[in-house]
C-alpha cells in the first residue's frame, strides 16, 4: 500500500522492519496487484484487482449470500431461511454496511436506538474448553437484543457517554467521550453478578484476505523484535481455537486478535449475529433457562444446518478477496509531512507499515491472487496493552482485559465516504483519528505524549497521513 518515503528523523522501527524508501507505485498499491482505485460510498466493496473471470463471479456468489437478508423458519424457500431464533443483524451486511465500519447509536437517533454495528460480548471468570472466554450462564458469549416471533429478546443495550477533557501542551481544549453501558428489560432475568461485557464495533473487511495471507513468521517476528527492543512497546501473539483447522493458530482477527482465520470468524457471526447455524456450528446459541429459544422452529426444515458448507464458502471467498483501495493525496506535502511525524512519534513501532504475503491457511477459501503480494496495512496483529483508559477487564484466550490488537490503518480517511462516520476504536468512542490517538495509553503512552506536544499544524499533518492510507 503505501508511501512509506523514509526521511530525515525517521524512527527505528522503520529499520528493524527492514521499510526502505516507497517507490512512487509502492506508495499507492495498499494490496499490491490486488489494489483498486476507489473512493465515495462504494470503495470498500470491490473485488482484488487481479481475480480471474470465473472467480469474479464466485465473488458475486457469496457476495449476494453476504449482503442479503435471512428470514425465520419455516419459509418458502430453505436457502435462506433459519433466522434467529435470537439475532442482532439479519445480514451480514446489516453490520457491515457496505463492507465498512459499524458505529455506536447516535444521540439524534435517541440513546434507547438498538445497535447494530455494534454487539456486546459476555463472559465470566473461567475458560470454556478450548481456552476462549466462559459465557454468561444465562445470556451466552454475546448479547442479542432482537428475536423471531415467539422468542424474547434477550433485552436491550443502554448507552451514555461522560465527557473526558484535556489540554494539548499549546493550550488548545479537547474533549473525549467516555461510554458507560447497561443493560435494560432483560428477557430471561438477571445476569451473573460477575459478568464482564466486551462492547466490539463492526470493522471494515477491505483486504481481510491479506492479512490471513501475512507469514506466521512475520507475526512471530515483530512480538521478537519488540521483546529485544528498548522501551515500553511489547507486543504479544494470541494463540485462538480456530473452528476450520481444529487447533489452535495465532488469532489475526478480531478487536483482541481472538479470531485466527475468516472462515471461522465467518461461521462464528452466521451464530452469534444471525442465529445460523453451520458445519462447524451445528447447535443453535441457546442457553438453558432460554426454553422459548430452544423450542423454536429451525431452518432447513429442521432436517440440517441453515448455511450449507458450499455457500459459506462462497462467502469467506467474498470476503477474503475484497480489495484494499489505493491511497490518495501521496504527493500532498501535508501528507508527507504527517508521514515523518508518524515516524518520529513511534506510531510505526506498532502500526507496522508492510508486509510481503504468502499463502492463506485454507487456499480453497481464497485466491491465488493474493499470494506474494506486497502490501501496507500499518499493523503488527499483535496485543498491546493500551492502559486503563480502553480497558475492558475482559480477557479473550490470552488477551488481558487491558490488551488490543493493533487495528489495521488501510482505509481510514474513507470511511466516513463508506458509512457516513468517523467512528474508531473497538467500541467506536473516537470521533476521528485524533481522538482514537489521545485515548491511548499502558504502552503507547509515549507515543501519546509526542502527539500531546505538536503544534494544531502537526497535528492536522499527521491526521491527514492516516487519512491518506
């Protein structure tokens, strides 16, 4: 992807990753041969620029089995039917909106607006059996505020948010939103006193197929180089259960690196967000005390899974070969001026620039394509402790409650074409890159710091650069 024009000043994580100086198509290509040249409300749904014919229209497949809606059992038909019987979405598309970014309700909608972009995870203290999260007895892993005919809602997520203000060191104001979250008109009684909740926004899947493609070793790599490092920057992996390869493999995906491949993270929200089952989730997500949940009608006549394994497949392709758009405004000198900032403030140490791909865990699942591709998402996939300020006290596998995975920075500046918003973060609580900055803390305090003590012009320099990715 990008134009990493190393210059004067630049910090030392562009040599331990070995990022020389951008050639002008470098600067550009986000995916390598895969890169579109895209923006406005559709720049997050194109297919990788290099797919073959035949697997454009396997592209077209799952994208209509992605975008579309599912309805209850029984239907008319059995290729769609099996909603629910709890769901939040009934696509995955009503989350991702045109592939893009989910974002907390809106005050001008009313603070009681039911999310969709955004879910909340439940757990207690304990693992389940492959080491992930122990649901909540009564409500399960995920909370779900809406249900098929016959069937309570679980209830309802409430949302306020408290100001949180502070000084940059030239005097300038600024303010921050802090969320605070309840839970109303439970559906099946109290939940356990020791509940922990994980509020997760919906991300962009542009390029999602790279990323699996990034060499373990280069994941292993980076938490290496980290550890030998001076300073507070000590990345780690997330060792995750993955449903498809029935071991463990290092999570990539997920706001806490708690998902190692898409097809799993793909039939995992078919269950958790839709209520549909598959060959890796064959068992509706009922918790006992749910007994209206339990008794409702299934889909495929009751007679298999809601999503076959072929259709699913065709889905995870759709989504593994979604393009990354190329980057704008590389030649602007605000922009390159925010690059040298984004160096020098030790942003790269964690938002590593590039990578070289090699070959997905499942090549049945993904294309050739995206093989030996150089690329620029700006991440390490590791987990960094982020300080009190983000933290949600819930641990995800070997995630701590203080612990996020570095988010890729490819696509920012469009996402307000894409969804109409800026909203970052894992719950969505930044307003735009300036604040997801200002809410970083444990190991990315220094950085913070630097950010805190440019001028308003820096600032809005290196705002731009991120935008520009």
């Amino acid at each position: 992807m990008r134009g990493w024009i190393l210059a004067a000043g630049a910090s030392l994580a562009a040599v331990v990753y070995g990022v020389g100086a951008a050639t002008s198509d470098d600067a550009e290509k986000t995916g390598g041969a895969t890169t579109v040249y895209a923006d406005g409300r559709n720049a997050f749904s194109f297919p990788a620029a290099n797919l073959s014919d035949e697997e454009r229209t396997r592209f077209a497949i799952g994208n209509s089995f992605f975008r579309r809606n599912w309805v209850e059992a029984p239907a008319s038909t059995t290729a769609r039917d099996g909603l629910g019987p709890h769901f939040i979405a009934r696509s995955c598309g009503g989350c991702h909106v045109q592939d893009g970014r989910g974002a907390p309700p809106s005050f001008r909608k009313g603070l009681h607006d039911q999310p969709v972009g955004l879910l909340m995870r439940l757990s207690v203290p304990g693992t389940d059996a492959h080491g992930g999260p122990a649901p909540e007895p009564v409500y399960g892993g995920q909370f779900n505020n809406a249900a098929v005919q016959g069937v309570r809602p679980e209830g309802q997520v409430l949302l306020r948010y408290e100001a949180v203000a502070g000084r940059f060191k030239d005097g300038s104001r600024y303010s921050l939103l802090k969320p605070h979250y309840s839970f109303g008109q439970l559906g099946y009684g109290p939940m356990a006193p020791d509940v922990m909740v994980g509020p997760r926004i919906a991300p962009q899947l542009i390029g999602v197929g790279l990323l699996e493609a990034i060499p373990e070793a280069e994941i292993l790599r980076n938490a290496a180089e980290q550890a030998a490092a001076p300073g507070a920057i000590k990345g780690q992996v997330n060792r995750v259960w993955d449903a498809f390869a029935e071991k463990p493999m290092i999570g990539r995906f997920g706001w806490k690196a708690n998902v190692a491949t898409i097809a799993h993270q793909s039939a995992g929200a078919f269950l958790g967000d839709m209520g549909i089952t598959s060959p890796q989730f064959p068992q509706e997500d009922c918790m006992p005390a749910q007994t209206d949940c339990l008794a409702a009608p299934r889909g495929a006549k009751g007679q298999g899974v809601e999503i076959d394994a072929k259709t699913l497949a065709d889905v995870v392709f759709y989504q593994a070969t979604l393009a990354p758009p190329a980057r704008r405004r590389i030649d602007d000198l605000q922009v390159k001026k925010g690059q040298v900032l984004f160096q020098q403030a030790q942003c790269a140490a964690c938002h590593r620039p590039s990578y070289t791909t090699a070959e997905g865990p499942f090549p049945s699942l993904s294309s050739k394509a995206l093989n030996g591709q150089k690329i620029w998402p700006y991440t390490d996939l590791l987990l960094h402790d982020m300080g009190e300020g983000l933290a949600d006290g819930r641990p995800d596998f070997q995630a701590s409650g203080r612990q996020w995975k570095t988010p890729p920075l490819w696509g920012v500046g469009l996402i307000k074409d894409v969804n109409g918003h800026s909203r970052l973060l894992h719950d969505g609580r930044a307003r735009g890159v300036l604040e997801a900055v200002l809410w970083h803390g444990g190991e990315a305090e220094a950085a913070k710091q630097q950010v805190l003590g440019m001028t308003r012009a820096e600032r809005a320099a290196l705002v731009k650069f991120v935008e520009s990715l």
